[in-house]
C-alpha cells in the first residue's frame, strides 16, 4: 500500500542528497512517458498560480495534471489530474508501475518528495499537459529533473534559508538556476530578483520576461472582473495574472469561465464566514496578508517552526490582530511553549492556547500547512 510505503519515508531532513533524484531518474526516464511541462518556482503563490493555469487549461478539454505540495488533509491533494484530486485506486496502480521500475535500494533511498514526484509523473503519463510545483527549492528541486516548455517564477523572498542561502542573492540564484528555456517572471518585492534574472538570462542564453510583457488592457479588466465575482484578494489576482501570462506565451485561449472553482484551498479561503484560512508562513506572505486584511482585525490562530522568523511574521501582522491564540501542533519543529510565549507577550499580547471558535469574532487560521490541517481537524461547529 501506498500509505504504508511513503510513511515508512521521513518528511523532511537536515541534509539532503542533490545526486540522488538525477541519478535515479535517469535509470527510469526510459520507461516514462512525460508530457509538456510547465514548471512553478518562486516563495509564495505557486499552489495558486498552479491551479488557475491547470484549471484553464482543463476547460479547453486539454488532460492536464498539478503537482503541488504538501497536502492539508489528505495526500490526494497533491496530485490533482483533469479537475479534481487523483483517486486513491490510481494511486495503487501508479505505485504499483513505480516499483517495478525501481531498484529495492532506489525505492527506498528516495525521499518521501522525490517518489512522490515520480508517483505524480507515472499518474500523469496518458495528460498533454502538466503544471509541476517545486518544493522548497529551485535547481536542485526533486522537480527539476525533468524537460518542460516553460517556467513561471512567483514572486521570491527569504524561506528555508538552511537549504537555499541566507540572502536574496543568493536564493533567488538557486531558484533562477533552474530555469531550462524561458521563463516569465511575476512581479517581485526584491529588486534582487530582476538583477539576477537579467544576469542568468544572458550567462545561459535563455528568455525571461516579465508577465505584464504579455498583458494587455483587457486582460486586466478580466482579472479585475474575475476578483469581484470570486472574491479575489490583491495577491491572488496577481497569481491569475502570471498564469493568464502563461496561457499567452502558449498560445492558448481562455475566458471568465476557464477560472470557475479554480481556486486552491488554503489561500486566503473562507472556511466559514468568520473564519479565514491561509497556509503562508513567511514574511512575505505575511506581508500579502496584511494588505488584504488591513480593514479588518481578527484573532490570530497562529503557531511556528522553528526555522521560520515569526517574530517578524507576527510584527507585520500586529496592526490586524485583536490577540494571539496558539494551536498545539505534533511536531518536533514547532517552537517551544516557552519561546512562542515570550514573542506574543514581547508584543503585547497575553499569550493563549487556541480552544474554541466564539461566533462574534473574526478568526485568521495562519502559519503553515500544519497550523491549518490541525485547526481543520479539530474544529467543532
């Protein structure tokens, strides 16, 4: 079974292996028939980014995939194929092909993100198209590995510092350098970014414009509609903006309805009508939220890896934030009680666990994919 296979695969490491997904991959790439890819890279917005342009290209009748990750509740999320997530049957099928073309010694030295994203490709082998998210990574993403037509780059700030560098040099380096033919770039906060596109552009030979390159007035008028009737905040019209730039640069067409239900949940989603769910756990994300929310403020159920600078996270949001309430998450990276606490009340907050929704206050869910699967699994009405 498959659940049994990947749980028996640690989540995450300290050190990771770059030599090991090209290696493996060039022992299978025989065997696996692989579509036109367009590869996502960036800090925030790829899920959504992904999902508008999946969901475009599905309603041209065209079979498309989208890999993202990681999943909230249930791993199917992650492998979504032709409109809605992959059923588990497949899965087994997939898994079952995977194996057999796999060394017992691959199989099991793969990580839980690199057989996944070999799952994804077998899964997706009868599509035209497939929408492939990086991980946390650019150039040596477990994604990277393979050929794909384009590439969109969201917009790039400072994440997983341990594995891609301490500056915005040098991430948005590591990201750009996975760029194989062209790519478009969305809109960015740090100059850095455009500096570093410009220079790898011209050291490897390759095309990348900028998204607005390939917009016209109309273009934005429809986004602007669309954000109305789905009630899109800023940061996601940007996100269907570099996607609709991206159905151009392809040559493919779209209306108001290539977007319909094409939203990815956990991005600024209504989960009820008080409470509002968002999977972001970084400053720049943090920054997006607090520029769609500024006229309102909620209760913050919040908690933090380690790794991650939340107290600048929770400085950017104070201005929206009536007090700080704590979910408990089961995982050795989340902060200390003791840590966590000693932020909050540097804040000026009493710190407090998260216990129950009251109907007359507003609630923003935010912090990670972990924050909004626990808060989501233990809700009560």
């Amino acid at each position: 079974m498959l659940n049994s296979f990947l749980n028996a695969k640690p989540l995450y490491y300290d050190e990771i292996d770059y030599t090991r997904m090209p290696r493996i991959y060039e022992s299978v790439k025989n065997h696996i028939k692989i579509p036109h890819i367009i590869h996502i890279i960036g800090t925030n917005g790829k899920g959504t980014t992904g999902r508008f342009l999946a969901s475009a290209i599905s309603s041209l009748g065209i079979s498309v995939g989208h890999y993202s990750s990681p999943h909230i509740v249930d791993f199917n999320e992650r492998i979504w194929l032709d409109g809605s997530n992959i059923a588990t049957a497949e899965l087994e099928v997939a898994h079952k092909k995977l194996l057999s073309l796999l060394s017992g010694k691959d199989a099991e030295a793969l990580s839980y993100f690199e057989y996944t994203t070999l799952l994804a490709m077998i899964a997706y082998e009868a599509c035209e198209y497939i929408v492939l998210e990086a991980g946390l990574g650019g150039e040596h993403d477990a994604t990277a590995v393979f050929e794909n037509e384009l590439t969109l780059v969201t917009p790039i700030g400072k994440d997983h510092e341990a594995f891609l560098g301490d500056t915005i040099e040098e991430i948005s380096q590591t990201k750009l350098n996975a760029v194989r033919k062209k790519a478009i770039l969305a809109k960015q906060v740090h100059k850095e970014v455009y500096e570093m596109a410009q220079d790898i552009a011209q050291k490897n030979h390759i095309s990348i414009e900028m998204y607005d390159d390939f917009l016209e007035k109309e273009d934005y008028d429809l986004v602007d509609k669309i954000g109305v009737s789905q009630e899109l905040s800023n940061y996601l019209k940007e996100n269907l903006l570099l996607s609709i730039s991206a159905l151009k640069a392809l040559g493919l067409s779209y209306t108001e309805d290539s977007f319909l239900d094409s939203r990815l949940f956990g991005r600024l989603s209504k989960f009820r009508e008080n409470i509002l769910l968002d999977v972001g756990h970084n400053t720049l994300a943090a920054q997006k939220i607090y520029e769609s929310l500024k006229q309102k403020k909620y209760i913050l159920v919040y908690n933090s890896y380690k790794d991650k600078d939340y107290k600048q996270i929770l400085e950017i949001l104070k201005p929206i934030i009536l007090d700080i309430e704590i979910i408990d998450i089961e995982d050795s990276r989340i902060e200390s009680d003791a840590l966590m606490k000693k932020t909050v009340e540097n804040l000026g907050f009493k710190y407090k666990k998260f216990e129950k929704i009251e109907s007359s206050l507003d609630y923003l869910v935010f912090g990670s994919f972990s924050v909004v699967e626990a808060f989501i699994k233990g809700f009560n009405e």
